[in-house]
C-alpha cells in the first residue's frame, strides 16, 4: 500500500552486499590428489531473497505456467524505462498524472517515483539472466504502465486519475489491474462506480492492497471496500499478519508476503522494503498466472480458484477472517487445483451495492417523449380604460344601478300616493250623517 514515504530497509548498489554474507561458506572437503575439486555456483543473491517463490508455490506453478499471454495493468508511479528487469515486458503505457510522460514510463513524485518500479517488478520482472537478477510472479506476462500522482505529484485530481487509467487499461487489453494505494476511508467517489464496473463488465481481476498500520491506517479503505475487488492483506516470513505493513477488515480475500520484499527502482538499483503495496502485486502475478493457464475462466472464477486454494495461516480460527480472509496464497494449488466453478464473483457485487447505496441520489430530468400541444392564440384584449374615482358613477352603474333604482323608486313614490289619495276619498263618502229629531 502507498504510505507517504515507501520504508526501505537498505539501499544497495547490488543485493549482494547484503545477501551474500548472510550465506555460510562451504565447508572444506578433503579429496584425492587426482580429483579436481568441484566447484558450486553460489546461487543468485537476488533471487535467494525472494523467499516467496519457493514458499507460496511459485516455482511450482511455473512447471505450467509463466503467465504467457496475461496482461497485467500496474496503475502506479510509473513503470521506469531503465532496469534490464523490463525488457520486453511492458507492452504499453500512458500518462493521468499530468505531470508525467506520455508513455506512463517516467516516475511520478518526488518521494514515491520508484513505487511503481517496485510493484511491477513484484507482478512481472524478467530477471538480468536465465537465473540471475529479480524475477516477477509471472516473468512471462505483460505489463501495462498507467502513472499516476500522489498529492501534490499531480495536476489532475486523484479519483479522476484512477478512474482515467481503469478505463484505458481494460481498453488496452488487461486481463489483471493491482491498485497498490489506499485512500484511507471506507468510502469511495461515485465516478469510481462506474470505472470498477466498466473493468468488471470486460472481464478483468482487479486486485488492490488492504492498507499499512505503520501509516496510521487501522482498518481498510477503498479502493480495498469496494465490492468485487480482490483485497490483500500482508503476512511476516512466518505467516503471521503484519504488525506494521497490513490492515484487517471483513473485505480482505487472501493474505501475501509484505515484509522483506524486494524491488526494482528506476535506476536498476534493488531496494528491500515492505507494505502491502508489495503483498498485491505477487497476488496480481499468481492471477496472471491462472489465467495464462485457464483462459477459459472468466474474472469471477479466477478469483474463486485463489481465495478457495488459500492455506489456512498459523492460528487462524475464522475463514473468511478479517485478518487473513481465506488464508495464505497458494499458486501452485491456484493454478493446478480442482476447484468448482462460480457464476458470481464471490468478493461481491458492485453492481448491487451501487443499486442500493446510491438510489437516494436524484435522477436525471425526465426527456419529453410525447409531441408538445399547440394553442391557439388568444384574442386581444380589451384596451384598459381611464381609471377614475370609485366615488363617481360610471356608465355600467348608471345602466345597471343608478337609473333601475331611481325608476323603481319614482314607481313606489306614485302608488303610494295613489293609494293614499283614493284611501282619502273612501273615507269622505262615508262620512256619518246628522240624525233628524
């Protein structure tokens, strides 16, 4: 996993001023006059280190593969142009950092440049000679260099740098991507959803580090949350999880060296340093390696036959666990074992979770589907009158109010009189008489 200063443990101009007085001389041994002495070939420093490819199968699992045929997209630093260990093994490269060169073959950053160099030369290194110099998990496969920056290594933002590089490397061919970096939250960048699906939807491993202790990580963080990844967690020489180059979380899928490793840098020079950083590649490498051996498996049962061909590590009690998940790497048993085929990745699925987590975000405005209704044009209205006092009458009141109610009233006025008056003259015609005497 990326930490803010990769922890080398020796800088050397060659490996063998630190390897070869490790080594016991030989005996001597009393022979006969007429026998010529014979002569044992010291093996290589370089590849006497690399303890891994004897105890987690390697070497076992060349006997049928080397990884011919498998690509794997290192999304780094970038992949140096110099070492010998790289010849003929990157196949093609770009650039997300900005800062970098276009074939994605200059180290990015000014403290972790050679990150890059070290994490490939883990998954797929050459070697200096048939039997001598740094040799990768799977030295025959390919590599795609995408160099991205950390921080201020970078003028383009980080999410968008990763998400760049996922999308051109499935598009350029690559059968496995390792992300050896961690954001150090659980969550992740929604633009994130759609470039791990886009790998997952073309059939491609992506393999990513679980995180460092010794970085102030205590638990997982994405891209190593993110369903459907193959995370790695990090082991001592004895098996036993790293104190200070490994994480836990529920999401781990297997457990691989990640201290005592070795790496290329980009001057050629060989460095030992630790982080899971370094625990993913090698996983990377033995995915490279299955499928070289079983193309026809797709992505889902490539990262079963890992996970299941897993070795249990010392003391472990729960598997899956959150220390180790299934347990240690095992490449020879992941490329020779019989294990059932899967028809869904059994790391997760993204797909679901975006499904579910994400559908309070709004969706996107409706587009009309129906042919829009014309209106008519409405007539012109009526010109606005003169605005006058509410006081005085206008002619709708004089039609309408004024000239009824005066009429009504003259009308009652009349009758009333009429009334009155022959009321009056009723009165007078019967008016009583005097009486005669």
């Amino acid at each position: 996993m990326r930490r803010a200063g990769a922890r080398v443990s020796a800088i050397v101009a060659g490996v063998t001023v630190l390897l070869v007085t490790a080594l016991s001389a030989p005996a001597a041994v009393a022979a006969p006059v007429d026998v010529v002495p014979h002569e044992v070939t010291p093996p290589d420093p370089a590849r006497a280190a690399e303890y891994w490819l004897d105890d987690y199968g390697v070497r076992t699992a060349w006997q049928t593969t080397r990884g011919a045929g498998a690509t794997i997209a290192v999304i780094d630093t970038g992949i140096a142009r110099g070492p010998v260990e790289f010849n003929g093994a990157v196949v093609g490269g770009k650039d997300f950092s900005g800062t970098g060169s276009s074939d994605g073959r200059k180290p990015v950053g000014a403290v972790d440049s050679n990150h890059g160099s070290w994490v490939a030369s883990l998954a797929a290194s050459r070697g200096t000679g048939a039997d001598t110099g740094m040799i990768g998990v799977a030295p025959e496969a390919s590599l795609l260099s995408a160099s991205i920056g950390f921080g201020a290594a970078a003028s383009v933002p980080f999410v968008e740098q990763v998400a760049q590089a996922m999308r051109w490397a499935v598009d350029n061919g690559a059968d496995v991507i390792n992300l050896s970096f961690t954001t150090n939250t659980l969550t992740w960048d929604s633009s994130w959803d759609d470039a791990f699906l886009y790998a997952y939807q073309h059939d491609v491993v992506v393999v990513v580090a679980a995180g460092n202790k010794g970085s102030g990580t205590d638990e997982v963080g994405a891209p190593a949350t993110i369903p459907g990844v193959l995370t790695v967690a990090g082991v001592d020489r004895s098996g036993q999880a790293s104190v200070e180059a490994s994480t836990q979380g529920i999401t781990i899928g297997v457990s691989a060296p990640s201290e005592e490793l070795l790496g290329v840098s980009a001057d050629g020079q060989l460095v030992i340093w630790e982080g899971t950083s370094g625990a993913a590649p090698l996983v990377a490498g033995i995915a490279a390696l299955v499928r070289s051996a079983h193309p026809e498996l797709d992505a889902a049962n490539v990262i079963n036959r890992i996970i299941r061909t897993a070795r249990p590590a010392p003391g472990q009690t729960a598997v899956p666990g959150p220390l180790y998940g299934y347990g240690l790497i095992d490449a020879a048993a992941a490329v020779n074992g019989s294990v059932s085929s899967v028809s869904a990745n059994p790391m997760g699925s993204l797909e679901d979770w975006v499904r579910l987590y994400r559908r309070a975000q709004a969706p996107s405005a409706p587009q009309p589907t129906a042919t829009p209704v014309v209106i008519p044009q409405l007539p012109d209205a009526a010109p606005p009158t003169k605005p006058q006092s509410p006081l005085l009458p206008t002619r709708d009141t004089l039609i309408y109010g004024t000239v009824p109610l005066v009429g009504g009233t003259v009308a009652a006025i009349m009758i009333a009189l009429g009334v009155t008056a022959a009321a009056r003259r009723i009165r007078s015609t019967r008016a009583p008489r005097a009486s005669s005497r």
